[in-house]
C-alpha cells in the first residue's frame, strides 16, 4: 500500500512500504500576525521518525518556497537531494551560507533523468515557469505513478527556447497515472497566461522611449526576465548594475553556469553610476514586493547605502504584488512618486511588464488532459484555488469522488487501484526566529500580540519570608500601556489595590508565589479594565527577603 501527503508549504512525502521520497522542501513568509518571525518552515517531525526510510528528496525548481527549506532540513536530515543544475546552484549557496554544503548528497538530474529510491523510480520532464531548468517529477511506484507537476505554465514562446515536453506528459497519460498533483495558484483566472517573451518586447520599448534613469525591480529568481533587462539594456547602450543581497547572489550563480548572458562590460558597481549620463544607467534590483529592508524600498526612503532617487528616474516594478504585500508595495510607490519619479506598476496586463509563472484555468485543464489521472489532489495555492482547480478537474472528466482536497498532515492511501483517505501525520509550520528554530510557538505570539495592543506593566514587590510583610515596592513599570506622567493618580490607585491584595493573601496566609501573583493579576487587571477598557499584560515580580 502506497500514501501520499503534504507536510508543510511545498513538502510532499510520499512512501511505499519501506520507502520515503521527499518533493521540494520550502519556506514561506510569515503573516501578519506572526509578529517577530522571520521565516516559516514546514515541521519535519514526521521525516525525523522515519529517517532510515528517507531515499531522497526532488526539486522541482530553485524558487524560495520550493528549495528555502532545506538548509535547515538538512541540518536534521543529510539525505539525497536531486534537482536540475540551476536549482542545485542556488541550492548550494544557501547551504555554504549555513556552513552545512561540505556534508550535504547534492545530484544533479535533467529531465532525461531516471533516478531508482528503493521501490520507486523518479523520471523527469521539462515545464515551463518563471525561472528555468524546472520540471515535473514522475514517480513510479508498485502502486501506479504519480505525477507532481511543480509549479508550471505553458508558454508557447519561451525564453531560452526552453519549450515544455508536452509528449513527455502525454506519454505518461498513455501509459496511465494513478494520481496527479498540479499547480493550483491561478485556477481562479480564466484563459492562458501570457508568454514571458511578450514582456521583453514592451521592456525593449520602454527603454527606447525612456531618456532617464531606469530602476528595474523583479523577482531575483527570475532569470527570464533578468536576461531580457540585460537584453533591452544592450539595445540602446545602457550600463547595468545590480542592487540587493539576494539579487546579485543570483545573477552571479545564473552567469556562472551559463544562464544569463551578460555583454562583456556591461555590468558595472553601484558606486561608479554616479559617473554615468542618467540615459546611461540602469539599476537591476530587489523590492518588488516592498519587502521592509530591500534595496527598493530603502531607496524609497533615502536610506540606501549607495543608490538615491533622483526626480525624474523612471521605477518600473515589473512584478504583481504576493497576496497580503499589497499595501507594503502601495507604500514604496507613493514614497517614490513622493521623490519625483515616474513608476510603471500594477497588473501585468495593464503594464505589460510582468505576467505569472502559473499556468490558468485552460492551462490547468490541458495538463489534466494530457495526464489523464485516475485520481487527483490540487496542490500549492489557497483553499479557493484548490477548490476550483478540483471544479476545473471535473470540467475535463475526473469523477469527483476521485478528488481529494487536503490540509497539512492529511493522508491519502492508495491500494489496489483505489484511494482514501487515511488519517494524518504530524505536520504544520515552524516559526525561524533569528537563530531559534521552532522556539516561537502559539503561546510567545499570543503574549508578543498583547503586548503589542495594550502594552505591559510590570508590578515589583519585595516580602518578608520571616514576617510576611511588604518591604518594599510595589512598584509599576509601564511600557505601552499609559505615558506615566499623564496617569499618575491611576497608577498610584493601582498601586494602592497591589498593596491591599498582597496584605489581604499574607492575613490569610496565602504565601504560595503562583496564588500571590494570580490574585495581583486578577484585582489589578479587572481595575485597569474598568479604568480603560484596556488589558495590558500585567508581570508580577515577587521575591522574598
């Protein structure tokens, strides 16, 4: 019997028997209110039990929510890692970052890879996204296959001509597959997306008619379209250079192995710009998604080390903004426009500067058709686009009885030609804080969000063991709660209800510290309540002399 399932943001296990193999390994971005943490990576506490069990894990592409993850997986888990030369590359420099690459099993595949994982064997074939050397993954198992399509879309024009194997796809669909997982992320839009090679054109045409600065912000990781920034520049003879920590990690691992094609000397540093006529210069950077510290936004701001925005400087932000970044790149492009420059933003249909690397719905229904899988989970998106990438499946013929729409954890078991669900394993997401990993837990954001709404106040108070009274204190620390010198007769009430609280326990004999501290969390908290209708964290500090 074979078993599928999805542990945390891009981590699909799948065993047979004895047998474990991994797809992708990803982070995500923390949401909003998780106040604090920096990244969120999937919990592998389930791989950790069945470690001997593990034959590797497959990359499917080298995007952040695909490979982020496995720096600290590794760490916990030295298996096999296979993925395409671009992906293993930008793998690689995250594991020399994090000192770990000298121990790490790194294999590079194409997509005329086979790969034998114990009982199963993983063959490859090439998709079409954002980034290049990305594939899907077929895995065959005692069971059946099973089809993992990464993230993917199919544009007819593609850039480096790296055109998806559709008769691959539809080998497989012949042969026959048991189940099919797919990219769900633009099952909510109608049609095809557009080619990558439509938004060279229009960039080469804005770089024709622009007689300013131009400051480009994408994604880092997409090469397609850092290769036609470079393209369009070399066009009208301008200079490029390259802001931003994760930017130029990139573009120097993609020229390295011989993805983007830079004219010789057209790539210069941030400091000899300045030097340079202003129709000359072209500034690559990071900050589409108005992330706090990236290069754009801090030039936004006049905070950057190197780079000011001059009035006149044309921003194009050749990205869409990731659900929930809205109104963080609302804010770099009124900052911006606030300095004096011209910024082309917004929707790549009305820009022209940008399209997804997600197939839509009539994409999604020809990777149904090409498959043609007996049973199929929607995967990668939210609730509604798993929803109705299951609805679009039913379009094309699936039975419905034959889709499974999955949380983390949820097992689907196969056997025999047929499926169900089969319960769960540990799974969910564990918060990077710093250098803590899986230290932030619910109860530390719940106390980090009070905190943040009505403040603290920290109440110190020093007993006498021997006579069970107060020798000094108490005294009331606030930190966001009230400003001390506005509320000093609230406070010194305050401090009068601590004291006739404490006195009242010692009478009564109640010197245990928990009950002490309680009993002053509870009269004090109900008094501010009443006061303010606020309830700040109280912290009673109690010792004992």
């Amino acid at each position: 019997m074979g078993g599928l399932g999805e542990i945390g943001k891009n981590m699909y296990v799948i065993r047979y028997g004895d047998d474990i193999v991994v797809i992708d390994s990803g982070l995500k971005f923390p949401e909003e209110e998780m106040l604090g943490v920096d990244i969120v990576i999937p919990d592998i506490a389930y791989l950790e039990e069945n470690r001997d069990k593990i034959r590797g894990i497959l990359l499917t592409h080298g995007h952040e929510d695909h490979i982020g993850g496995l720096p600290y997986v590794l760490r916990s888990l030295n298996v096999p890692v296979y993925g395409t030369r671009l992906t293993l590359g930008l793998v690689e420099g995250k594991l020399k970052e994090t000192g770990i690459l000298g121990e790490a099993k790194l294999h590079v595949i194409t997509s005329s890879s086979e790969v034998q994982l114990g009982s199963m064997k993983a063959t490859f074939f090439r998709t079409n996204h954002s980034i290049p050397d990305s594939v899907g993954i077929a895995l065959e198992t005692p069971e059946g296959i099973v089809v993992h399509t990464g993230d993917f879309k199919f544009d007819q024009t593609p850039v480096h001509e790296q055109h998806a194997e559709l008769h691959k796809m539809a080998e497989l669909g012949a042969r026959g597959v048991l189940c099919l997982l797919s990219d769900s992320t633009n099952a909510e839009r109608p049609g095809f997306t557009g080619s990558e090679r439509k938004v060279g054109e229009n960039l080469k045409e804005i770089f024709l008619n622009t007689k300013s600065r131009l400051i480009i912000s994408t994604f880092a990781s997409n090469i397609h379209r850092i290769q036609q920034v470079f393209e369009a520049s070399a066009l009208v003879g301008r200079k490029v250079t390259v802001i931003g920590r994760s930017m130029v990690n990139v573009v120097n691992t993609a020229k390295e192995l011989g993805y983007l094609q830079v004219p010789e000397g057209m790539l210069v540093d941030p400091e000899e710009i300045s030097q340079l006529p202003a129709e000359k210069v072209v500034i690559l950077s990071t900050g589409s998604q108005g992330e706090p510290m990236s290069a754009l936004t801090r030039m936004a701001r006049n905070t950057h080390r190197t780079i000011d925005i001059l009035p006149g400087d044309t921003v194009i932000i050749a990205a869409t903004p990731i659900p929930g970044n809205e109104k963080y790149v609302a804010r770099t492009v009124d900052q911006l426009f606030r300095l004096g420059a011209d910024v082309i933003y917004g929707p790549g249909s009305e820009t022209g500067v940008h399209v997804s690397g997600h197939g839509s719905q009539e994409e999604l229904k020809l990777m149904l058709n090409l498959i043609r899988p007996k049973f199929f989970i929607p995967v990668h998106g939210e609730y509604r686009m798993l929803r109705k990438h299951a609805l679009l499946a039913m379009e094309v013929g699936v039975p419905k009885e034959n889709i499974f729409i999955v949380d983390n954890g949820d097992v689907v078991e196969f056997q025999h030609g047929k499926a169900r669900l089969g319960g769960k394993v540990p799974a969910g997401n564990v918060l990077i804080d710093g250098l803590g990993v899986g230290d932030v837990g619910n109860i530390v954001l719940r106390d980090r969000k009070l905190l943040s709404q009505d403040g603290i106040l920290v109440v110190v108070v020093t007993l006498s063991k021997q006579k069970g009274v107060i020798l000094s204190g108490p005294d009331i620390i606030s930190r966001g709660f009230v400003y001390v010198r506005e509320s000093e007769p609230l406070l010194e009430e305050a401090n009068r209800i601590v004291t006739n609280t404490l006195n009242k326990c010692m009478q009564e004999n109640v010197n245990e510290w928990t009950s002490l501290k309680n009993n002053v969390k509870e009269a004090l908290g109900r008094f501010l309540y009443e006061q303010t209708r606020r309830r700040p964290m109280i912290l009673p500090i109690i010792m004992e002399v």
